[in-house]
C-alpha cells in the first residue's frame, strides 16, 4: 500500500509522468531489406495513473473507463529522405539559428512511417498484453484527418503524422565530412576545416550520411580518434560547488513545489547521486592564453576537452554557455530538464507538412548545460550499424570503417555486462563512460519482449553487437541508475588539474582568423561572461 500511496503522490497528485524508457527495438519496415533496419522504436511513458484511494490499478479514475494506464511507442525514421538546413538568422551571436527542417517533405519517409505503424498494431495484439492489460490501441487527436479519410487507412496515417510530429533531437549533418571541399565538404576525416588551420569541428555535424543509432553514442567515440548557493556536504567529505535548477522549478502549486523541493533535496545530499566532491569548479577569469580552446561543453565538446586534458603540458579551456548539471538530471526516472534554462529551446522556421498540430513550428530540443543533451536525454546507448559506418568510407573518409571505430568504441566503455549478457567482442570494460541496462526493471519490460516474441519479432540480448533487428532490453548511459553523462564521464576526472579550465555562462561570440585565403588560421576566440567580453 504505501508503494501505491507513493505512486499516487508523484503520478494523481503532482502530475508528474516518468519516463521509464526500457525497451527499445530496431526493425526493418516493409520498404527495406530485412537486415538493414529502417525503423527505431521507444516503448516509454507506462504512465501510472492510480485510483484516487491509492489502490493500484489500471485506472486513475473509477468514474472515466478511458483513463488507463498508457503506454507510448515512438517510431522513429533512422534513415530519413528529407533535409533542410540551419544558417544564420542575423549576425547577432545571441540570436537564434534559422532553422529551416523540412520534415516529411520526401514522400517516403511518410510511407516508412505508416509502416512502422502497422507493425506496432501487430505487436499490441500480442496475447500476454490483452490478457494482463486488456492493451488497445488509443486514438489521440488527429485534427481534421478522421473527417478526411477512412480511420486507419493509409491516407488517414499520412495526414495524421503530419498532424502529430515529434522532433527526437538527434539532428546532424550540417557541416559535411569529406576530402573535396569543392563537393561540400566542409571538414576532412580529421575534423579539420578546410582552408583553416588550427580549427575543428568535432560534433555531430559532420555525421553524413547520418547513422541508425543515437548520435551521442558516435561522438564521443569518434573523438577518441583526434586525441591519443553554497551548501555544505560534509557527509559527502567536501563543500558543494554548485546548486543548480531544482526539479521544483517544474512544478505550479504550493504542495507541489514544497513536495519536489523535498525530493531535490533528498537527491542533493546522496552523494552517489549529486557526486558533489567531483564536480569542476568553474573559473571566473581565463588565462592570457592556452593551447587549445574548446567552443561548447556538450558530448562532443566534453569528450574532447577530456582528452585534451589528459595531455598535462597542454593549457585547455572549455567554455560553455550553461551551468553545471543539476542533482536531479542524475535521476533518470525523473522528468527530464527540456523546456528549462538548460535548453537552448529552438524552434524550427513553420512547415507546411509537420508539426501540424503544433501550426507547423517543430521545436528543437538541445542541451544548454555541461555535457549538452547528454545531461538531459533519455540516456539511450545505440551505436549504429556496420553499414552506416561504411557508407562514410565510400564517402572518402577511409578512416571511419566500422572495423577502425570498433576500437573506439570499445576504448571509451566500460560495459558492466560483458560476459554476463554482451560480448567483449563488441564492448570495452576500461572506458570513462559505464554502459548497462538500467538495475531495476518493471515487470512490463518482461511483458513487453514477451510480447515481441508472440507476435514475430526477433527478441535479442545487444542491438549494439552482432543482431542489428530487433527488440532489446534499453543499454543505457547510467551507473548503478544514476546518469553518465559525458561531462561526468571525461570533465569531472580532471577537475583538479591545474593544465584544465572550465568557464560555465560564457558565450564564444567569434573565431579571430589571421592570413588570407588557404593561409588562414584560426588565432583566438572572443566570449562573453557576465556581460564582459574576452579574447
């Protein structure tokens, strides 16, 4: 009962859905071949909706026989036909970028999706889901498109994808990778700009053609190719440098934020949670001058300042325009930071085919904290294919064949499941970033790969290793279930280093060039921190 009464606190009474994302699958939908996935699939959500007397149960209210329980299943393009671009909206650095998406513009990637649809119709008439929890398919609001079309046919699908686009952030190749500038490319297989010296871009950006996994599980491999309030914790053995957003701030109501501001404080002081005696304490002055600068402390710009700093003879600095991560990100069960000070909160220039339900404006999800969106995601390790990363040698960039970023992969992990459950022909077990499945599963997860099996889908132990298809156990970025990002996993371990700077809340407004045409250099960097402007 008290589990129930829990339940119904966080769930009836703070309105609060956590994400419970332990299941995902890669699927081939019927427009490719069976062994070259298309499609990527996120069951999450299992929205606990308890009755009002706080006995557990399917439904949160007695009264409303359509108030279930719900489960959302995502199905997600993982090679999609249509692009657009980002340029600059002004020359003003802190205005947003100009964001053109062009979603759904390519017919098939429409028809892709609509058949990811069908098959998840199929997985929901699985006989374990209608027998333990009667599971039937919810009807959401489509706009217009059940007045249009035959409900369920597949023009009444385009329309409704359409209406109810989601955008999941894993947005990329926009600075292409090649050897021929000529061609459009922007940077060579060494990340370096062409025509400038003493410049790189070292992020997902120059991921083309885009891969079918999640981009933050590539770049802080890739990277490892470029570079051989005060509270006090005295229980944790040290002062805390930072406080950060409170998962109250989410909250609207006095109980509410009294009630979560309570949690927060209970997770500040599990020192295995808010790891305060590990965290960086930011310089509030730069040096006169360092060896490398690096622009953004997201997962590829954490990565690589990690690197850098492991090089004691090197003078590094890292500038990112957030904060610190807060205690409550390491949770990953509670809601995530989006929609805060610690996203950039984009939104894409209005689409005539996407986002309808929202007039047309995709929004753009992006990290604005230490470690980027690796401190605010879903925490979902999913590296790609062996095709993927084949596809960029044919490109030209005959150092990221699968068989060469392999070791990579395998350097940066430290997979707690080798030999219990994936290979260590596929894993590492000396990297900086822990990879496992999350300790503690709810037994809908078993329910849901059940499920799979009934309805004809492969159910394999590591999408990341041999099997490419089909529905697996999550292998997340955590840590005895608390989060890995990867400001944690590469900027925390230098945080005493006296070679290493980290400036928190500071904004690069420009790259100070010197030569002229292929002579160019890349010399300084001008930022902003608390309104004064550096070089």
């Amino acid at each position: 009962m008290e589990s129930a009464r829990w339940e119904t606190m966080i769930f009836t009474r703070i309105k609060i859905q956590l994400i419970l994302l332990q299941i995902s699958a890669r699927l081939a939908s019927a427009y490719a071949e069976p062994d070259d996935p298309d499609l990527a699939l996120y069951l999450s959500g299992w929205k606990n909706t308890c009755a009002y007397s706080a006995e557990p149960g399917l439904l949160a209210d007695p009264d409303d026989p359509t108030d279930n329980r719900k489960l959302l299943i995502s199905v997600t393009l993982l090679h999609p036909q249509s692009t657009g671009y980002v340029g600059l909206a002004s020359n003003n650095p802190a205005d947003p970028p100009r964001i053109v998406g062009n979603y759904l513009s390519a017919p098939e990637d429409v028809k892709i999706i609509t058949s990811g649809i069908r098959l998840m119709q199929k997985f929901i008439e699985a006989p374990v889901l209608k027998e333990k929890y009667n599971a039937s398919q919810v009807w959401m609001d489509y706009g217009s498109c059940s007045q249009q079309f035959e409900v369920d046919s597949d023009e009444f699908w385009e329309c409704a994808i359409r209406y109810q686009t989601h955008i999941v952030g894993h947005q990329c190749a926009t600075c292409t990778m090649g050897p021929d500038p000529e061609l459009g490319a922007c940077v060579n297989q060494n990340l370096q700009v062409h025509g400038v010296a003493n410049l790189r871009i070292a992020d997902a950006s120059a991921m083309v053609p885009r891969i079918s996994g999640n981009t933050q599980a590539i770049v802080f491999h890739w990277l490892a190719l470029l570079v051989s309030v005060r509270m006090s914790f005295e229980a944790c053995g040290c002062e805390a440098p930072f406080v950060g957003l409170s998962v109250a701030d989410q909250c609207s109501g006095d109980q509410y934020v009294a009630f979560m501001s309570l949690v927060d404080l209970l997770i500040r002081y599990a020192c295995n949670i808010s790891d305060p005696c590990n965290r960086v304490v930011p310089k509030t002055q730069p040096a006169e001058e360092y060896d490398f600068i690096v622009i953004g402390g997201g997962s590829g710009g954490a990565t690589i300042a990690g690197r850098l700093a492991e090089v004691s003879q090197w003078n590094t600095l890292l500038l990112e325009a957030g904060t610190d991560e807060p205690p409550a990100a390491q949770v990953p069960a509670l809601p995530a930071f989006t929609k805060t000070i610690l996203d950039w909160n984009f939104t894409a220039e209005q689409e005539t085919g996407a986002c309808l339900s929202s007039d047309g404006y995709c929004s753009w999800s992006s990290g604005r904290v230490l470690g980027g969106t690796s401190s605010i995601n879903g925490m979902v390790y999913v590296r790609g294919t062996p095709a993927d990363f084949d596809k960029w040698v044919e490109a030209g960039n005959t150092e990221w064949s699968y068989e060469e970023l392999l070791k990579y992969f395998k350097k940066s992990e430290t997979n707690r499941q080798v030999g219990s459950l994936v290979s260590d022909e596929f894993h590492g077990t000396e990297g900086p970033v822990t990879i496992e499945q999350y300790p503690d599963n709810i037994p809908l997860a078993d329910d849901l790969l059940v499920a799979a099996d009934q309805t004809g889908f492969p159910v394999v132990p590591d999408l990341n290793g041999a099997d490419l298809v089909g529905f697996s156990r999550i292998q997340a970025y955590n840590r005895n279930g608390v989060r890995m990002s990867l400001a944690k996993a590469f900027v925390r371990p230098h945080k005493d280093d006296a070679h290493f700077h980290v400036m928190l809340n500071s904004t690069a407004t420009r790259i100070l060039l010197s030569g002229e045409g292929d002579e160019k250099r890349a010399t300084a960097v001008e930022f902003v921190y608390e309104g004064k402007t550096y070089t």
